[in-house]
C-alpha cells in the first residue's frame, strides 16, 4: 500500500456550495526531487504578495528523490497559518498516490491533475481539471532533464487562472525565487504562461475556489523557523557553533553559517569573528560547546531527538559544572529514528530532566518564527546568566516551513554575559569561591580562562563553594540546594506565558509552541459554533512562571494541549501544582506526525466537555 | 622519582624561571593517587617543563576526562583553569576551548581506557584536526580508577591479579594518531624522567597535536608479573629511540648533549628540537618509518619511546579556521552583534 | 579542611547510660588502601554468627589508596540492618579525620585509637582506648608491607575483648575470610590474639557497649546485593551479558563472570554457554545487548547514572523496535560524575523516561538482596515477555555493602521466553506480523534469526505491522497506541507493592528500594515513641499497579520517601494518580549521600505532620 | 550495472543456484534511493554474491546504522533478519547478534558518515575484537541523507555544490582497519561489478571481519567535479591493485582467469581466493606493505583497490570467547539454568 497524504491526514469530508474567497487549502501531491518547490514557493508568494494570508506546509519522505510529497498551501482571509485537515484544491501529478488523493478529497472540491493519469472518472463530486503537462512542456524547452523540472511551473500558471491569482504576482514571486538567473527565470515564465494560457483556453472555472487581493500581509515577510532561529544566534553575539547534521535540525546551522560568512567577518582583518565546527556527533558537538563556553564563548548547538539522547551525559554536566549552553531541539517524530521528517512536540520530558541524577534544565518554547528569532537570544542571555544549559524547544512544522511574520527587529537590550567576576566585584565579595552564592539567587560568579582573575577547577564529580574536590555529605547537599534555588531564579528570569483571560470563560486551554496556531483556530471556531468562550495561555518556558498557575486558579477546568502521546508537558506541570490546580487539569493530546489542528481540538475538547458534563 | 638530576636550562639550582615564578607556581592539589603511582611522575615532569620553559601558567587550560590519570590536572598548575569532564570525552571539550580562545595553551591529560576505549572516537577526531593541544595518554593498560580491568591497551596475553588473561590485541595510539594526522607523536615512560621532560618541553613547544603516550604504571592494578606495563617489564623492554633534547629559543644550551648522530627540528616558535638517532636510517618526519618502526618493535613486545613522528610544518585547526587572533571568547558585542543594517538587509530578503 | 565521617554524618548528639547490649554501631576509620577490609569483615561476621542482627556499611572515596575511609557496623538486636546516624564505637585509625571523628561522637561514646595519634584529651564525655598498634605488630611479622596490613586486626582483638566477642567466633569468621591461605589466617590469629591480649591485660572496661549471643542469625546469610543479583542473573539463563566498568556496578558483573565460569560451561565440551564482552562504553555496552536479544540470547548489562545516559538513544531504539533488555542501574549520586562511592535513588525518572519520543520503560525497585536474586530474574522473564528494555534499579548501598538475608530460593517458575511465534502459533494466528496486536494485551509476536520462522526487517524509524517502512499517519499511531496498551500490560505483570495496612492509621508511607529499612525503623520509632501508626507500601515496580492507587485512596495522607533532591518517584505517580490521590501526596527526601535512617524519617514525618495540623 | 556480464560460477544462465533457489530469493524490497545511486549497485553485488556462493538467505543476519547506505539492507535478502539500527552504532549491534549466534552469516552496510564520523569509536572496537563480520562502508564521501554534508572521508579540497570547500584529511578506514586488526581489508568500486562481486563472495567466505570500503558515488550530492568520490573522478583514478577471483569449494573453476603474477590465499572453508599481483613485490598478507600501498597511493590521490590485506588464520572474536558451538541464543532452559545443586553451593559460601 503507497503512503499518500489522504492517508496520513484524517480526513473530514464536508459538502461544498457558493464562492469561497481566500479560504481554502492547495495540496501539491509530487514526488520528491522532482523540483516542485520552487513552483510551490511561487505560488505561496503571490497569494502573500496579494495580500492575503498564508501558510506553506511541506511533507516530506526521508529519502532524497523518489517518494510521494504533498506541498500544502492555506490561504486564510482571518489570518490562520495552522495546519487545516481538509484539502479544497488538489494539484495531482504523483500517478502513485493520485488515486488515494483523488478519494480522500472533501465532496466540492477541485482537482487539477496530469492528463494521462485519468482521475475524472473517480468520482463525481469533485471538479477535475486534467492538464496535458509533457504536451504543454514539448515547446518549452528541449532539454528533458529541465523538462522534467520546468514541468511544476505549469500548475501554478494553471492555479494562477483558475484561482484568479495575478499573474503579475507570480512573475514577482517567481524573480524573488530564483534571484538573477535570467536564464531560468525566462524558462519558468514561458512555463508559467503555457499553464496559464491554456486553462484560460481550456479549462472552465467550475470550482468556487478564488483568490482575491487583501491588505492583511502588509509589511510582512515569509521565512522559516530555522532560519530565523539562525538570524537570532547571530544577533545573539554567537561565537561559538558545533553541530551534527540531522532533521529537521540542519537547516538551522546550515543558514547560521551563511549568515556567518556573510556579516560576522572581522572587517579590519577579513578574519571570521565565530568558529563553526561540523562535530563527528552530537556528543562532541555539545563537548565542544561546553569547553567553548567554559572559556567564555557564546556556543550553541542544534540537534533534534537522537541528539538529545545522546546530549544527556554531556548535559548533566553542563548542568553541575554550570557552563552555560544553548541547545537547539528541533523536535520530530521519535521514539527513536520515528519519522525523521514529521514533527511532534515529544521532547519536552526528556529534555528537562536530560541527564542521570537530579538534573534539570530550562526550556524556551517558540511558537512563532519571531520567537525563533527572540527566543534564540533569550536563550544565550539566560544560559550565561543562569550558567547552565538552555534547551530551545521548536520543531519541524516551525523550523522547516514557510511562516509569515512581521519583520523581525533589532534587539533592545545589550547582550547579557551574565555574572562575570571583574576587579570590582572581585573587591565587593572579598573573595572569589566559584560555586558560593553570594547574591542569594543560587547563581554564583565565574570566571574563565585569561581574564586576569582567579582560576578554579571545573568538575563533574562532587565539589564545594570554592571548587575544590569534596565527597562531604554537607558540602554536597548546599550545592544541590543551591542549585535548586538556581533553578528558582530561573523561574523568575524565563520569558512569561501569554495570557488571554476572557471575562466570563470557564474553561482555560494552556498549549505552547506550534499547537499554538491550532488553539487560536479552535478558540475561533468554538466561540462562533458553540458560543463557548476559552481562556488562553501559551507557556513560554519552563520553569513555569506564577502567571501559570494564577491562570489555572482563575479557570474551572484547563486543557493542555500537546503534541505527544504521553502528555509531557502535564506531567512537568503535575510536579509543580497544587491539588486545587491538579484537579482542573485535562489533556489534550496530538500524535500524528502532522501538525495540530484546530478542528481537531474543537472536536476533542468538545468531547471531554461533554464527558465533564456527564459525569 | 620527583626530582630531575639531568642539568637543564634555567638550572634548578636557580630560584625562579625567566618569567620570575618560582616552581611552587607550577604545582597543584595534593595528590590522592596511590605512592608510586606511574602518574605521578609524570605531574612532576609536566610541573618541571611548564617551570623551565617559563610559561606564565594562568595562560594554560588543563583538560581530562575522568579516571586515576585524569585527576591529574588537579595535581598541576593551579593556577591555570581546569576542566575534568566526563569519561572519554575530553577531546570534544578540549576542542572547544581551544577554538574559543586560541591564545590559551592546552594540555590534556587522559588515560588509556579514556583514551582508548570509550574516547577513541574523539581521540580519533581530535588527532584528525590536528587542534593545538599537548594530548597526555598516561597509559597503565588497565582501568585504574575501577579497580584494575583490562583497557585495550593491555598487551596480548597479560594477565589481570585476577588471573585473567587479556586476548586482544592493543591499539597503539601512536600508529593510530600518525596515520590520523597529529603532527607530533612520541612515546615515553613514566620512570624516564629526563627523556619524558624533554619531549613534553618540545610538545609544549609544538603547534598541532602533539600526542604522548606515556607508559605508567598502575602499582596497584598492573605491575605484576603478567603485565606488559609494569616497571619491572618496562625497564627490560624499553628501547630508546632517541635521547631527547628540546632548546628553548630564550636560552640556547646544546653543549651539554652527545653531539653525535642527530637531526634537528625547527618548531614553529623558533625553538629547536634536537634527537639522536638509534635506529640508522630513522626518520622521525617520515610517516611509513614511523609505522614500520613501531610495527617491529610492537612486534618484537618492545616499546619505541622518543619522537616517533614530527610535522612541525602541518596547518593545524586553528589555522584552518580563518578565525579572528583575538580569542572568540572575549570578543567585544561590537564585533559579535551585527548593526541594524544587517537586520535590515536580511529581512528584505524576505519580503 | 578534610573529609571526615562526622562531617559527613549529620551528628545528633545523646547522653549515654547503662549497659548497651546489641545495640549499637562501631565505626572504623582509616585509610583506603590500607587493608582494613578483611578485619572489619571478620568483625561483622564474628557478631552475625553470635546470633546478633547486623549489617556493613563501607563509606569510602572514589579514589584508590590514601583516602579517608569509614565502615560501619551496626548491631542490632531487633533486626535494624538500615544506616544509625549516631557511631557509639569508634576506632580511630586515621591521623587526618581523627580529630573531628572523635569530636561528633556523641556523648558517652567510646573510642580505640592508635596511641600516638593523642585524643583522649580531646574530650571528657567520650571513654578512650588507646592501642600502640605499631608495638604490639612489631613481635609479629618482620615484613613492612605486611605489618601495615595486619595492624588492622589487632583492633578486631581489641574489640573482642572490649565489647565481648567471641573469640571463637572471630577465629571462624577469620577462617571464613582467608580461606585456606593458612600462613596468612596464622598471622592474623596471632595479631588478633595480641589485640586481645593487650586489651585484656591493659584496658578496663569504662563504656556500656556489649554483644551479647542471641539466636536471631540463624540460617542467614551475608551477602552483597550484586553478588545476589549475578546469582539471580546466572539462574535466569542469563546467555549473553556486555558491561563496561563503573563504580558501584562493576562488582555485578565481575561476580557474575565467576559464577558463569564456574558453573555454566557445558559439562560436554566444557565450553562456555554464555559470552561476557567487556565493551568499549555504555552505548557499546546496550548496542550489544540489544543485538543479542534481538537473535534471541537472554542478554544484559549493568551500569550506573553515567552508563545510564549515555544508553539513552538505545534505549529508545529498544523500546520502539520492542527488542528485550536486562539492565541494572546500580545508583550512586548525581548529577554528572557526582559522588561515585556514595549511594542515591536518583536516576528514577531519568530512567522511566530515558530517550527522546514517547518513551517509556518498567523498572524494578529491589531493596533487599533477596529481590536482587528474585528481581533480576523477574526481569528477563519481563523482558521478553514485554519485548522491552527492563531496568532493576538497585543502588550502591543495596549493591556493595553487606547484607543479612535468608539463603536465596530455588526458582519455582521455569523460565519465560515470551511470545515467540512456532508452528503451532503461527498456524493459530494465521499469518506473521511482527507487530500486529494479536491478542490485545499490546504484545506482538517475535521470531528470531534461525528458528525457522518468517523473518521480519527491525528497524528504530516508523514501521506498520509488518515491519515495513512506514510514515503513515495511521500506522504511527496505532503503533504508538499499541505500544502504550503494552504499558498496560506491564502493569498486570510487574511485581506487585508490599503493602502493611494498619487498622486505623490514617498516615500511609511508599517508599522502595533501601530506603525500606529506614522505613521500617521509623514506623517503630513513631510507634513508640509517639503513639503513631503508619500503613506502608513498598513499591516493587513501575508502572504502578492498581494497588498503590488503592493504599493511597485508604490513607488520608500519603509520603512519598525517596533518596533523590527532586522527589522523582512521586513526579511519576503524580502522573497517574487521580485528583483526591494528588491531593494527598506528601515527599520526604534525603540526598546526602549516605542512606536514608530511620530518625531522619521519623524527624521529617513528624515536621510534616506538625505543619499539617497547622494548617 | 544491475547485471553483470561476466562468466561467473555458476553461469548467470542458470536459474536455480547449488541449493536450489532461483535469484528472486536473494532480493528484497523495492529501492527507496536516487536512481543512479552507487548504493544501488552495491545492493546488486550482493544479491549476486549470495545467489552464486548457494548461501541459505535465512542463514543471514544484516544489520546497518543510519543513512542512505544503511537503508540498502532492506533492498537485498528478503528472507533474511535484518536491523536497521540507530546512527553510528551497528558494530555494536552486530557484536552482540554475531555472539549470540554464532551460526548466522553476518553482513553489516554502513556509510561513511556512519562508520567514519558518529560511528569511528565502533569501528575502531570491531576492527580490533575481528568480529566474524562482512563490513561494507558505501563510501560517498558525504552524508547522502542529510543532503550532502562532508563526511569524515572527503577528499581534502574537495568542495560542496555550495561551494564549501572540505579543509581536513580524510580518515582511511582500509588502512585503519589494518592498523587495527581486521584481517581481511578491501577496496572497491561500486562502479565496478566484476571486482566488487569477486571481492564480496571472498568476503562472505572469510572468517573474521572483512571490512570493505566501497567507492559509492552519490549522485545527487557528491557527483560533481570538485568531488573526488564522483563517477567521472573514480573512473580515472581508480588505480586497480589486484583483479580478484573467488572461488568457492564447491565448483572449482580457476580456468577462466589469467594465471600470471599471482598469490593464492586460502580461506578458512577452504576455498582459494586467487589475486593478481599488480605491484611488483605486492604482499596482501603482509600489512606494512599494505599500509605502505595505501599510504603512497593515497598520496597521489589515487585509490588502490583490490584486497589489500588478508590474514586468513587469524583468530577470530568467537574463538576467543570459548563458547559453545551451539548458538547462545537458543540454549535450552537445561543448559543455562543450574541446578538447586550449585545455588545450594554457592548459599554454602555465604553461611
Ligand atoms: C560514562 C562512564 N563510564 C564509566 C565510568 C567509570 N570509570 C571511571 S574511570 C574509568 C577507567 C579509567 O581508566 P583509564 O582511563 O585507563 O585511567 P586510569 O585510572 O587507569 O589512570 C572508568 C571506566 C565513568 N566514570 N563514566
Ligand atoms: C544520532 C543521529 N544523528 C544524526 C542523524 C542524522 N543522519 C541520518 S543519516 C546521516 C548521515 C549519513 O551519512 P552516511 O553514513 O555517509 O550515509 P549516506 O547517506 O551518505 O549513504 C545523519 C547525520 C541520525 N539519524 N542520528
Ligand atoms: S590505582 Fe593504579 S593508576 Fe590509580 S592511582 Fe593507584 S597506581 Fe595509579
Ligand atoms: S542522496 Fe546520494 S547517497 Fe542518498 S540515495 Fe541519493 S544518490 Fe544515493
Ligand atoms: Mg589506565
Ligand atoms: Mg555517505
């Protein structure tokens, strides 16, 4: 049996009628290293360039060339950027899963699909759109291997007529893309007119699908997570970078390191101000990071879950020797090698408590590109302030695909290098005892390698205030106290939760990250279709802050809303409440390897408040 | 074992060294290894090298992974930064730190079954960079610090107290870090004080990997008869190589040694390195030499100590880099915040 | 400043009376490496054969030779055998500690010291016995190396005479000791008897401390809970183990290794039925084990808190692939290299959760050596039953110090193989699918290479039930919801709480692993001295079956005692207890070090109790 | 290059080999990789290997880590177990299922970034515990999953499609393994179906670890001129060391090959590999000339390909651990539980 998105996506079929105007979801289903990116990220653009909102969500095999891909585009006129379960226009040119694609379509919905694939037959409830794509090809170019890559830019001049899309947009779109290669521009627009022109000769618009000009993306941009991740580790003072390639985590030092090449040479000396290093795996990439950073480097890495795993010892250490780290978790789908090219939110467990023995770290939860960006810095900040390992938890859907996000801005505040010990405070404190807490905040001073001031001796076995070697039952229980007060004080430095309290809601729904998108939908949907009104907050980070606790108490009953199977970011939350709290708490839970979507949770939240009353 | 009675420049008669330390600034922590611990010395000869080639000690890390021999840093230098890690991994850390501040002088003391077992694949790596580094094996073929196993350079056929007797072969972490790329490679031996001096004054002075493999007997573990790295065994099979004299470029002495057969190594700081040859035909620049040497020898049960192999010449890591002179570690926001402009620039690129 | 046994002991000074019989602790301090071992042996077993309860407790430093070390004997009439706080009777052979030793001895203590060493007039509320151990070993041997090494059991003479131990006894304990090395049992004899003989001639006795015979030994044995646990390992068939060296586990495996040559070569051909590999590192260590399990060999390793994170990404690749594995988590104290010689439960949630994903693995909490024989057994009959990794969470105080038991039992059970698919299997179910949930308890069927049956394709990434390569939604999904139904099943399987309801107590302790003797000690210590009973469980398990859920719906309120800072074990029943259980849950910790003791319990508990009845 | 043409025994016209299976048997399923790839190829010689040499598929075991090469598993050999493991670690993996069953043929497929970066400490301990193992590394120079990052083993200068020049000497895994104990060393071509296969079926019938290091292009990623590991680069450089011939016991043919300069090296289940001498004094028994070759030739940028080092009798890690002939894995419940006899004993030593 083939893997075709119908199959992977849970399907809700739903009639269609009238018009629909800048609300609706175009699958590409392809195969993969077949180039239709360039086409798909062509017709994002012109929809985002017309004004109107978009998301771009890809899903990808893990293998490089060969398998089916779906291309998912969402324009909503009220500006959600989720995961939407439904598909309204199908693009159909991978004959392995075209049928499967075909069936699983909602009634009303419009397929356009290569011709010899003969697809009008399967069904009578969805309007077909065959295209003669190698006949349309034949006078485009005579080269096959371009043929064969040209080919995807005749659907979207298809798409472009019968979605009413400008077509002085896609040629806009198509420039960006492909930047100043003549050549190929001239190529892809014949191309583009070929699909065009021949649906608007051909093909009579019978689907109610279109697209209109708004003015809802003005002054906004469309990037990754990853790569505004990568622009915040650069902002961030980064000097410091070792990595091990994995997905969906790559791509992250892969365009930090252009970015590098690009801004972060020395320009008196040309030389560069940063090092990256391609470790042999993810333990020695946070090796290197932590010896970076004891000597006083801003380092980071970035990894996704078998890196994780394979971080824990090095991050114990990180956390008792508090070297400051910041590692980058671009969650996918485990347990273990799991589907390297979905995304989940299943890391969060583990990654707080990654390591043997008491250990705990603070986790920065982005949901948004911009939060890749801001929080990337937040994480260099806190880890040198609090001196310990920062886990930024995104994850696939957030950092490999197309967001839209207001432009990212210039940070306000300098870099914190957080508690240096210098002359000054040298002479304050009397005395310089590396691991003592002399501020009360459970986070003591430091100093490294060079800077003129004391040395000591770093060390993952036991140790006392001044650093010395100490197996002593007393000096050991004050250290892990202290850093337990350590990990208090981080609770009070941590980015806060977002919080929409509504007047008059009972129910509150906590959720973070990515599940995000799917609860702003969801609210949306619940209040219009059920007039039930939902308080919000999105977790920031943990430790969790007051503000998350206070949102509990003022709810009757709360949904945490995750992607996992084993409820994860619960059971943190579980360790830390009260009864009163505890007994509010419900869970929501996603594990598909899609991303959330918020159907989905109306429909389960729907469920567990029907429960809730029968009980 | 703790003094040397080799004349040496500065003289040890001599208070302080060229930079006005006295050798009490080159000590460390009181040792908690066993009396006549293998290691010990060697903390000794590294104390004696750092002291006479006057090296101001606040500008060196020391870096371990974890075991006897790695507690070793604690026992030198104190007043350099430290870094006991975990086990095994030195070499990524040590890789790190060097790279975010290339000023530091970086001496990494591991032990065999650190080295050779859980961190060969880092030991692998880091020999392949050719990072900047003095890489100490001090190698007693057994696990110390665990009560005595075999590590995987415990000889063919050595036997533990136990009576158990190891039936694999041992990795030669020289053959393995020549044919990997370090640029500097020697062996020695623990109970050798005035050769084992000399070729950690020239690693010191050597820019690249410079990794030595120290013979050092566990007393505790693995000098007992059956073993190939007791003392007893050494001081029968130890073949020389080369006698071993490094000239400092502040204080030129070469008076003091045979003038006989020898070839002369200009490091990278200017210093000299001076081996008498043993072997007729040895090339310590020659790669294939240095191979066959320690295959026969290996061969023969013997050990090769001296200079194995030497590139003095070999672009090492940081020089691959391309990185700023001033350390990573302590540049300014100035040069490590782009301005706003950057921002800007990139943001339109996705408009 | 040096590390001395009173500084790591949290002193509670008492004034002392009377005559003390059976009831009490001798400590003696000295140097590692200097080969008190054996006399402190002899002393334990010479009481243990006089029919008095005791038990050993080695404090020593996670180097080789020349650190302070302590080894506690504790008598005790009514069968204490967890750690006293309070030494009554020391034996001072340390220069560097003796000082402070003798300072927090509490009041009316009485201590052996080494004559040149000068305490006595250290304090007046202490009785002193000085011994010139170096005269008296002069007239014994003329070796050096040998008089350093039986100087120790002049004290054991001293002793004998001091506190009443017969020297019968103590003869036979020495010949249990020895062996047959009769030159070496001669010159012990002769310093023990010198020992005695001094004493007898030169010491009058001043303080209460007394043995005493009594008949509660009989049919007991002194073992070690890792010397119990490779017994437990040989008799379960173990065929295949793979380890790598680390302080408190190694003394499994390298018991084992004596028991496997000993008595598992095939008396045939006298060849070996079982390998042990000593692996390069703990991942390499798993890896193996998961390859030889995964051909069908009862396989295991055994490690410690570093071992166990870095076992991390196998241990996903285990769990997700449904691969058995025995392994032994032998806990010392974290985080990181932490105290290696010093013993904690501190890897619990770590290991419940260890790997990224959704992963979860059963534990087994053995606290006595008799369920480290039982429980290592118990654990590759789950392992395979389940197909999945096991851990026996043993701990240093469990797995190296010694302890009275009653003879290890036979095992009734044959051993259990799990679901591997036959003939007559096959042709039940009809057809194979390594995966399929044939018989809802969540567990598939396995075949192994060579048996003859279908072979399948293992594989750590997304798979259906047949074992191929799958990204689909669905087939995600209902794997990962069969893997939890398999959870469940473990719960039915796993052993089951001890649990001692008392009629009318309203206070209920868990507690697992050695924490339990402290348990038992406090619950008499409350009784007694303050009226109050406490109900108990021991868990015996994670996942928690339904009898834990239904001790705490009994209890008002319920504490949690654990030997962890972040009170692990309550964080996982947190997860899966209800509202009103939650609200319950009380932790007491202790993270020290040192073993939990019944006073600190007692203290703790009666805090708590306090601010209870405040509120 | 999914057939080849050359007359092998048995004759590729025959349907059904020695034990009677035709050579759908021997494949597995459907490829998931680039049309093109060079792993692809390798798959091919290896279903033809088993096919001809009339080996029991159900008599395998494979097992792989992470990475393109490591899914080639899945593609051959059907009916044989197989375990496509975590990155880096299939030696360990396929240490553990080779002991517990000693009576499986066992065949592990890694990559280069898979046994060069992540994986080079498994490696180092397979090589030197002589796993009875054929260990191929589908060598691309890249990390094909990934999307083409430089593995450990690209050629110093070469360059990414990026244009991101490689700076750091490449790891020879045929001279490390050598260095470290397998005993029988290879170098192919996946290009190159008659030597490849030749040296595949001497591999299957060697005992000990046959490492085989498999020049594989990746042709999405790495098969571009600044690659030294492309096609076009390969074919011109290939410098073939020896044309190899296997012969298996069972049908003797040694007609159909040139008899020239060669040297026979028997294998342990008696059946001869026949090797055609190129350099003069060529030794593949003995191992400085094979690091010699490797080294000199490497130098030149070239590749030597052929077996490079064998040592037919060496022994081998299940000889050394003395166990049972009868698999471990399915030891009845009689041979590994004692009786209450020896717990009965054994509580003795405790009274
Ligand atoms: C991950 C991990 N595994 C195991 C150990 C236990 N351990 C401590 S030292 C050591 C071996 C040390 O041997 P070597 O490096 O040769 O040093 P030596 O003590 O012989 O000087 C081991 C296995 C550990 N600390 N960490
Ligand atoms: C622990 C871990 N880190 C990283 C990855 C991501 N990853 C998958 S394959 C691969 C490299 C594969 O390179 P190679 O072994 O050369 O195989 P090729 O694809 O080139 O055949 C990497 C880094 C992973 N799966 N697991
Ligand atoms: S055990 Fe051996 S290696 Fe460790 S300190 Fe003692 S002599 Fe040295
Ligand atoms: S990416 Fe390269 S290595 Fe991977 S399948 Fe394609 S050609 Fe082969
Ligand atoms: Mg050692
Ligand atoms: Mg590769």
């Amino acid at each position: 049996m083939s893997v075709t998105a119908s199959a992977v996506q849970e399907t809700i079929p739903q009639a269609r009628t009238a018009r629909v105007v800048n609300d609706f979801a175009i699958q590409v289903a392809t195969v993969n290293g077949s180039g239709s990116q360039t086409a798909n990220l062509v017709l994002l653009r012109a929809i985002f360039q017309m004004g109107v909102p978009v998301s771009g969500k890809n899903m990808f095999p893990s293998n490089i060339a060969g398998l089916p891909t779906w291309y998912t585009i969402r324009a909503s006129s009220k500006g959600y950027i989720g995961r939407k379960k439904e598909v309204d226009f199908l693009v159909a040119m991978n004959p392995e899963t075209a049928r499967e694609d075909v069936l699983t379509l909602p009634r009303g919905a419009a397929a356009v699909y290569d011709e010899p694939l003969k697809l009008k037959d399967l069904r009578s409830d969805v309007v077909f759109y065959p295209v003669p794509f190698d006949k349309l090809i034949t006078p485009i170019t005579h080269d096959a291997k371009l043929r064969r890559l040209v080919r995807n830019m005749i659907y979207d001049g298809v798409l472009a007529k019968l979605l009413s899309i400008d077509m002085a947009q896609m040629e806009r779109a198509l420039r960006k893309q492909l930047g100043k290669k003549e050549k190929a521009i001239a190529l892809n627009l014949s191309a583009l007119t070929a699909g065009y022109e021949y649906a608007e000769a051909t093909l009579p618009k019978l689907d109610p699908f279109v697209i209109e000009p708004m003015n809802k993306t003005h002054g906004m941009i469309l990037l990754e997570g990853n790569a505004a991740a990568a622009i915040g580790c650069m902002m961030a003072g980064v000097t410091f970078v070792s990595w091990y390639p994995i997905t969906p985590s790559s791509s992250l030092c892969e365009s930090l390191i252009d970015y590098l090449k690009k801004y972060r040479k020395d320009p008196e000396t040309g030389k560069a101000t940063y090092a990256v290093i391609q470790a042999e795996d993810e333990i020695a990439a946070l090796g290197m990071v932590i010896g970076a950073s004891w000597v006083g480097a801003r380092a980071m890495t970035s990894t996704s879950g078998p890196g994780i795993s394979l971080m824990a010892e090095f991050a114990g250490l990180g956390y008792y020797t508090e070297v400051p780290a910041v590692i980058f978790d671009i969650q996918r789908v485990g347990p273990s090698t799991g589907l390297p090219t979905r995304t989940a939110q299943q890391d969060i467990l583990s990654a707080a408590v990654l390591s043997h023995g008491d250990t705990k770290h603070p986790l920065l939860l982005p949901s948004s590109v911009s939060e890749c960006y801001s929080m990337a810095m937040d994480a260099f900040d806190l880890a040198e302030r609090l001196q310990t390992p920062v886990f930024v938890m995104s994850d696939l859907d957030l950092g490999m695909n197309t967001w839209m996000s207001y432009p990212l801005e210039y940070p306000k505040k300098p870099i914190d290098r957080g508690k240096r010990l210098d002359e000054a405070t040298l002479e304050r404190i009397g005395e310089f005892a590396r691991y003592r807490d002399v501020d009360g905040d459970g986070i003591p001073y430091r100093t490294v390698p060079g800077d003129g001031m004391p040395a000591y001796f770093a060390r993952g076995s036991g140790h006392n205030e001044t650093a010395q070697y100490s197996e002593r039952a007393d000096d050991y229980a004050n250290n892990l106290d202290r850093l337990a007060r350590k990990f208090e004080t981080a609770r009070t430095l941590v980015p806060k939760p977002e919080i929409d309290l509504v007047r008059g809601a009972r129910i509150g729904v906590i959720a973070y990250g990515t599940t995000h998108w799917a609860i702003v939908e969801s609210r949306d949907q619940l209040k219009a279709e059920h007039g039930l009104d939902l308080s919000y907050l999105r977790l920031r980070a943990f430790p969790f802050t007051p503000e998350v606790f206070d949102f509990i108490d003022r709810c009757d009953r709360v949904y945490l809303v995750e992607q996992n199977r084993d409820a994860q970011m619960l059971s943190l939350l579980q360790m830390e409440c009260t009864p009163a709290q505890f007994a509010k708490l419900g869970s929501i839970r996603h594990y598909i390897g899609l991303p959330i979507d918020g159907r989905s949770v109306t429909t389960e939240l729907l469920k567990h408040e029907e429960e809730e009353r029968a009980r | 074992m703790s003094t040397d009675t080799t004349v040496q420049p500065p003289a040890p008669g001599k208070k302080l060294n060229r930079i006005g330390l006295e050798p009490l600034a080159y000590r460390g922590g009181k040792t908690t290894l066993c009396a006549g611990c293998g290691h010990n010395a060697i903390t000794e000869r590294i104390i004696e090298s750092f002291f006479e080639l006057g090296i101001d000690p606040t500008q060196v890390i020391k870096l371990s992974g974890i075991g006897c021999s790695s507690k070793a840093p604690a026992y030198f230098l104190s007043s350099a930064h430290g870094f006991n890690s975990v086990h095994g991994r030195m070499p990524s850390v040590a890789t790190g730190a060097v790279v975010a501040n290339r000023t530091m002088i970086a001496v990494g003391v591991s032990g065999d079954g650190d080295t050779g077992a859980i961190g060969i694949g880092q030991f692998v790596h880091l020999m392949r960079r050719n990072l900047p580094i003095v890489y100490i094996i001090e190698d007693n073929g057994c696990y110390g610090l665990t009560k005595g196993q075999f590590s995987p350079t415990a000889d063919l056929g050595s036997t533990l107290k136990t009576g158990v007797v190891n039936d694999l072969p041992p990795i030669d972490a020289c053959a393995l870090a020549i044919e990997l790329g370090a640029s500097f490679v020697a062996r020695s031996f623990s109970g050798d004080p005035k050769q084992l001096k000399a070729i950690l004054k020239a690693a010191i002075s050597h820019r690249g990997t410079a990794m030595i493999d120290v013979i050092s007997p566990c007393v505790t573990f693995n000098d007992h008869e059956g073993s190939t790295k007791s003392y007893s065994y050494v001081k029968d099979h130890d073949e020389p190589l080369a006698d071993v004299s490094f000239v400092p470029f502040f204080e030129q002495v070469t008076a003091e040694y045979d003038p006989g057969a020898t070839i002369a190594v200009t490091l990278h700081n200017g210093s000299k390195i001076v081996l008498r040859k043993m072997a007729e035909d040895y090339q310590p620049t020659d790669k294939m030499s240095a191979l066959r040497l320690l295959h026969e020898t290996m061969s023969r049960g013997e050990y090769a100590t001296g200079i194995l192999y030497i590139e003095p010449d070999k672009q090492d890591f940081i020089d691959l880099l391309g990185i700023t002179d001033e350390p990573l570690a302590t540049l300014p926001e100035a040069k490590t915040r782009p301005g706003k402009a950057v921002l800007d620039e990139i943001m339109d690129t996705f408009q």
